[in-house]
C-alpha cells in the first residue's frame, strides 16, 4: 500500500512533489498500488520510487524522471510518457497498451511481459532492455533503439519497426507475422525459430543474422542484405529475395520453394539440399554456391550465372537453363529430365562423370563410363531438341506415319524428322523426333500423340475385314528390326519413292 502522505503530496502537484524530493532526497517514495490515473506528471521525479500495481491510466508523466524505479504490475494504458525516462526500471507485466512512450529512455529496463499493444514507441531507446515474452502486437515503433535487446518470445505481430536498430537483439521464438521491418538493422540478430509470414524485410540489413528454422514464408526480402547470415533449415517458401545480397550465407536444408531470386547475389552460398522447386532465379548469381543435392526442379534458372557452382546429385528435372551459365561447374549424378535448355546455355571445362535422364538416378549417361571433353554439352543440347515419344503394346506405324505428317504441316517451322527408334522392353518403343530449338516441344508432343490416337481410333473403324485388321497388328508388332521399321515408315512417309521400279 502507498504511503499517504507521499500520495497527499503528489497529487498536490509536480511543483510541491519535486521540491519535496530535493529537500528529501534520500527517501524513497513508496506509491505501490496508488490511484494516480489521469494526473498531470509531466516532469516529476519519481527516481527509485516504488509504483508497483500501482493506477497510471491516462497521466501524463511524458518528461518524467522514471529511472530505477518499479513500475511491476503497474496500468499505464493511454498514459503519456513521452521523453520519459524509465531506465533500469522494473516494468515486468506493466500494462503500457495504447500508451504514447515517443523518444522516451528505457535503456536497460526490465519489461518482460509487458502489455505494449498498439503502443507508440517511436524512436524510443531500448538498448539492453528485456521485452522477454512482451507484447508489442500492432505497436508502432518506428525508427526505436533495440540493440542488444531480449524480445525472446516477444509478440511483435502487426508491429511497424519500419527504420528500427536491433543490431544483436534476440528475437528466437517471436512473432513477428506480417510486422514491418523494412530498412530494419537485423545484423547479427537472433531470430531462430521466430515465426516471421509475411514479414516486410525489404532493404533491411540482416548481415551476420541467425534465422534457424525460421518461418518467412511469403515474406518480401527484396533488395536486403543477409550476408553470412544463418538460414539452415529455415522455411523461405514465396519469399521475395529479387536483388538481396545474400553472400557467404548458410541455407541449407531450406525451403525457397517458388521464392523469387531474381537478380540475387548468391556468391559462395551454401544451399545443399534446399528444396527450390519453382522458385525464380532469372539472372540470378550462384558464382561458387555448394548446391549439392539441391531440389531445382522447375526452377527458372535462365540467364543465371552458376559458375564453378556444386551441382553434385541436384534435381534440375523440368528447370528452365536457357543461356545459362554452367561454365566449371560440378554436373556428376544431376538430374536432367525434361531440363530446357538451349545452345546458347555454356558448359564449357563442365567438370561431370555422369548424368541422369530421369529421376531416382534412373537413366545414367553414359550407361558405362564417364564423359568424355565435350560429350555431356553435346548430349544436353541434342536432348533438348529432341521430342520423346513413348508407346506401349506396339505401334500402328501407318497412323503415326499420317499424324506426323499432319503435324510437320501444322508445324513446318519445327523441322521435325525422325531421330531414332530404341527398344526399351516391356514391349515399350521410343521414338524420337528432332526439332528445331525454338519450337513449343510441350505443346507439339500434346498434339502430335492426339493427332496420333485419332487417326488410329479411325484406321480401325474403317477396317472392315479382320484378316487385314490382323495383319496390320502383326506388322506393328513383328517389325523388330529398327532399319526395317525405318524402311517401312519411309515407305508411308514417302509413298511417291516406295512407288519407283
């Protein structure tokens, strides 16, 4: 309980109430669990003074003398502590929500659970203080001083700290789910484990920051700077990193799955085993990044530089590689199936012993052996050129025969002709059609096995005898040979030279 006459003289005013501390200045005045809701403070010297539990809702005590002093417990609610000075003060669970705390001093200040709901804490000094599990949802507190500052578990959800230092703050396990952080000084902050969805990181300097097994999806990192920062395992799915600088950091085990990385500096990054399935990394820069085991699938790597980039055993089934650049990079045991490239994408001194044509290390090139100079560059864009064509149960080569002439007609920019036929077994038969480079391969695979289904739907209807019909499946199935296939389909693909004496 409050002394009264320490309360009786404080509510007579500031002026009597500071003149009394001069004189008595040693004594420390004792307002625990005081009724001082909506008085005129502003300036008052409360040094020390015991305000635990005690009522401030609504005071104006902006320019007051708060330091050392124990506010626990205490109800600062729409209280006006502007310029206030509150260093070194006990505010553990003081309710402060609402509460305008504009360029005040709280350096050092215990305020571990504290209620800062939609508090003003613009350009408020925090340094080294303890935000230990506060509350700080929807506060404003731009531009503020948190270096060094404990907000472990701290809820800074909705939170504007547009312009903020935390320099060496630790914020492992805090919300900060949609919070403005933009042009934020993170560098060599601690933010594990912190939830961060959504959060606007762009511009901010996170160099030196530790963001293990955070979660940022959706998060907007454009432009900002995580140099040799700590990203193993953190979760980057639809992050925005266009034009971040993000070298010498450590992502490994993430998740940049559809993150764009557009224009980003990945110099010496390590990105073994992220998953970057869809993620855009148009022009994007991997100059000596380890992405070893790296899920690439579908990812647009066009125009990007991977230069002496560990590839080792990455997935880049399905990835755009378009004018590319895998000059001395590690290729051995990388997937490329279905990759898009073209011959403008440079594979010069390649080092790779092997590839793989499909996934689950299925399909080795070579089957025996290692690449020889030149050979896995030639195979690459050759590949990509080519059009696959799987059929099971044999072929009806006179429908195939019509359909890809229908198709070369539809198509005569495609250059399409006949590259080789293999037999796979199982009674499977690939065919491959080469193209030119710049043709829709997607789209005119779709259409030629449609066109191909069709007319062989319609070749058997119109077949009325079924000795005929007999012969023609025999003939589909019997023509082991590959040259006499060949033979046969020139006779259907050329029926004016198979007429000739």
């Amino acid at each position: 309980m409050a002394n009264t006459a320490h309360l009786r003289l404080i509510k007579r005013g500031v002026k009597h109430w500071n003149a009394w501390r001069k004189e008595k200045f040693s004594e420390q005045p004792d307002l625990s669990g005081a009724d001082l809701s909506g008085l005129d403070l502003k300036g008052a010297n409360l040094i020390s003074a015991d305000l635990n539990h005690a009522n401030l809702t609504g005071a104006n005590v902006s320019g007051a003398y708060l330091s050392l002093a124990n506010l626990s417990h205490a109800y600062l609610s729409e209280a006006k502590l502007t310029g206030a000075n509150l260093g070194k003060a006990n505010l553990e669970c003081v309710d402060l929500s609402f509460a305008n705390l504009d360029q005040a001093i709280l350096i050092e200040t215990r305020l571990n659970k504290a209620l800062l709901v939609e508090a003003n804490l613009t350009q408020t000094i925090l340094n080294f203080a303890d935000l230990n599990r506060a509350n700080l949802s929807r506060a404003y507190i731009r531009k503020a001083f948190l270096i060094q500052a404990n907000l472990i578990e701290a809820n800074l959800s909705d939170a504007n700290l547009k312009g903020a230092n935390l320099n060496r703050a630790l914020l492992s396990e805090a919300d900060l789910a949609r919070a403005d952080l933009s042009n934020v000084n993170l560098s060599k902050a601690d933010l594990s484990f912190a939830r961060m969805i959504e959060v606007d990181l762009h511009g901010a300097n996170l160099n030196g920051i530790i963001l293990i097994e955070a979660n940022l999806r959706g998060a907007n990192l454009q432009g900002s700077t995580l140099k040799k920062g700590q990203l193993s395992r953190a979760n980057l799915g639809g992050v925005d990193l266009s034009h971040a600088d993000i070298k010498s950091s450590n992502l490994s085990d993430s998740d940049l799955i559809n993150a764009n990385l557009s224009k980003a500096l990945l110099v010496d990054t390590n990105l073994s085993s992220a998953q970057m399935v869809g993620a855009n990394c148009h022009k994007a820069s991997f100059l000596h990044a380890n992405l070893n085991k790296a899920n690439l699938s579908e990812t647009n790597l066009t125009s990007a530089d991977l230069r002496e980039a560990d590839l080792r055993g990455a997935d880049l089934s399905r990835s755009q590689l378009q004018a590319a650049n895998l000059s001395m990079t590690n290729l051995t045991a990388a997937c490329f199936e279905d990759t898009h490239l073209t011959r403008a994408t440079k594979f010069d001194r390649t080092i790779c012993e092997h590839i793989y044509f499909k996934k689950h290390e299925q399909d080795r090139q070579p089957s025996h052996g290692k690449f020889l100079a030149g050979e896995l560059a030639e195979l690459l864009w050759t590949s990509t050129e080519t059009i696959n064509l799987n059929f099971h149960n044999g072929v009806n080569w006179t429908a195939f025969a019509n359909s890809l002439k229908r198709i070369q007609s539809t198509y005569p920019q495609a250059q399409m002709g006949i590259q080789c036929i293999e037999h796979k077994g199982n009674g499977v038969i690939l065919v491959k059609v080469h193209t030119a480079p710049t043709v829709d391969q997607e789209k005119v695979h779709k259409e030629l096995m449609l066109a191909y289904v069709n007319t062989r739907r319609q070749l058997n209807q119109k077949e009325r005898d079924k000795t005929v019909g007999k012969v023609s499946t025999q003939e589909s199935l019997q023509l082991q040979n590959p040259q006499d296939i060949i033979n046969h389909l020139f006779d259907l693909l050329n029926p004016a030279f198979s007429s000739l004496p």
